[in-house]
C-alpha cells in the first residue's frame, strides 16, 4: 500500500525568521499522531538550517526545492545535491514547471539532478505536468510521456523506488483552477501505466503526488483518487492551519 504524501512547496517564500514562525504553528497545529501520512516541507535554501532546528523532534520531513547535479565547482550561484544531504534534507524538488519555464530546465537536466539526488541519498520529486494549450490540443499523454521518458531516463529498476512524481499540469499551478478529481485520476493513472511500462509492478509502489491549486476545499475529493497519493501544494502550504487541514484529509482518505 502506498503511503500518502504531503509536501510543501515554499517557492521563494520565508525568511528564515518567518520559517521559523511557521515551521512552529506547523508544529502546534499538526500535533495528531499521524502514522500513516508523510509530511514535508521545501523552504528555500536559506531556510535549510532553520527548518533543520525546527523539525529535529518533529514528523515532519524537509527538502530543497532545486539542485545542481555536479558535486561542486565552477558554478556560481549553484547547491549541489551533496551540500543539501550535508543539511540532512530527505527530498529535492526537480523538475518544478516554474524551473522548467523561467530558468531553462529540460528534461535533460532534470535528469541529470534526479540522478544526483538519489546518488546522494535523498529522494527526488519529479515534477512533470502539461501547459493549458497542450491539454486544449489533446496533447497531455503526450507530453506526460515526453517528459517522464527524458526526466526518468536516470532512473532505473533498481533505483526507481527512490523517487517520487509529481503531477502538476501547469494550468492549475498558483491559478486557482485545479484540475478536478476525475482530470487528476486519468493523469495519474496514465502516468502509472507508463511507469508499469518501465518498471513493472514496482510501478505500483511509486508515490504520484497531485499539485496545482489544491486548498482545504478540494483536498478530500481529489485525495479520494486510487491513483492519487497525496500532494504537491504550493500557496496552501504557507499557512500553518490550511496545510494541516489538507494533511489531514491525506490522512483520511488513505484509510
Ligand atoms: C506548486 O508550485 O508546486 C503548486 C502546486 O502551487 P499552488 O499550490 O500554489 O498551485
């Protein structure tokens, strides 16, 4: 059985005295023993640390929301995935439409970092999703499949339990129009006929995390897909009581 998955999706969101701030509403507010739901969050870089401090006794998971796929080296500006699992982060986002669209992330690199995520012990979150025009021209399996094919390509039988997707169609993300629970379940249930495809039952285990505009309001239905294993959530996430209210239903609809 799939556990469910709810992560955070900071953005450039939080300094580190407000991820503190939130990181410990978080904690008050989500103090339910929860065994059978994960939980992270992805503040930005600078946050790391603090999110280190603040989440050392807590259940709740921490990540980075990009990476380089080089150890180190002459790449100014760059963190590379080694330097984050220094920081004991668990996941990495690759792959975020935001990245692919505004900073020239292909299918290509974000294989490349998935890679390095997994080499250095952490889990990526492969982020793939169809823009509003691509979806209009009955072009979304298409593209799913272009891009789990070239963001996937690092990823093999024996590593592909180490990863996780994300399903974002690029229409829903920070719009405030999610895609509706049956749109989301045939996404993911074809993204999880492709994975079958390259590797087998193992496919059956892979968390396909739902993300793009998903609030309090539309948690419950959208969780309640087969294929649905919990989710991405970018807005939501930076309020303490609407994250854990959208944890909560995960953490109900698993049952
Ligand atoms: C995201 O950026 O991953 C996301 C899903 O954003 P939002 O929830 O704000 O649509």
């Amino acid at each position: 059985m799939r556990q469910k998955f709810v992560c955070g999706n900071w953005k450039m969101n939080g300094t580190i005295e407000e991820t503190r701030k939130l990181l410990f509403q978080l904690n008050v507010e989500w103090s339910k023993t929860c065994e059978n739901i994960e939980v992270a969050v992805c503040p930005p870089f600078t946050s790391l640390l603090i999110a280190k401090h603040e989440l050392e006794f807590a259940k709740i998971k921490f990540g980075a929301q990009n990476c380089h796929w080089q150890d180190k080296g002459a790449f100014t500006g760059e963190i590379s995935a080694v330097m984050l699992a220094e920081l004991d982060c668990t996941y990495v986002i690759v792959g975020h439409s935001e990245r692919r669209t505004l900073f020239g992330e292909t299918n290509e690199t974000v294989a490349k970092k998935a890679a390095a995520v997994i080499q250095a012990g952490m889990l990526p979150i492969i982020c793939v999703g169809e823009t509003e025009k691509e979806r209009e021209a009955n072009q979304t399996e298409a593209v799913l499949r272009a891009q789990i094919e070239g963001s996937l390509a690092t990823i093999t039988n024996e590593n592909c339990s180490k990863m996780v997707i994300a399903y974002e169609p690029v229409w829903a993300i920070g719009t405030g129009k999610n895609a509706t629970p049956a749109q989301a379940q045939e996404a993911h249930a074809f993204i999880r006929s492709e994975l079958k495809m390259r590797y087998g039952n193992a496919a059956d285990s892979i968390q396909i995390l739902y993300g793009g505009s998903l609030k309090p309001e539309n948690a419950d239905a959208i969780f309640a897909q087969p294929d649905v294993d919990g989710g991405l959530i970018g807005g939501a996430s930076l309020d303490a009581g609407s994250f854990v209210r959208i944890i909560e239903s995960a953490a109900e609809t698993r049952a």
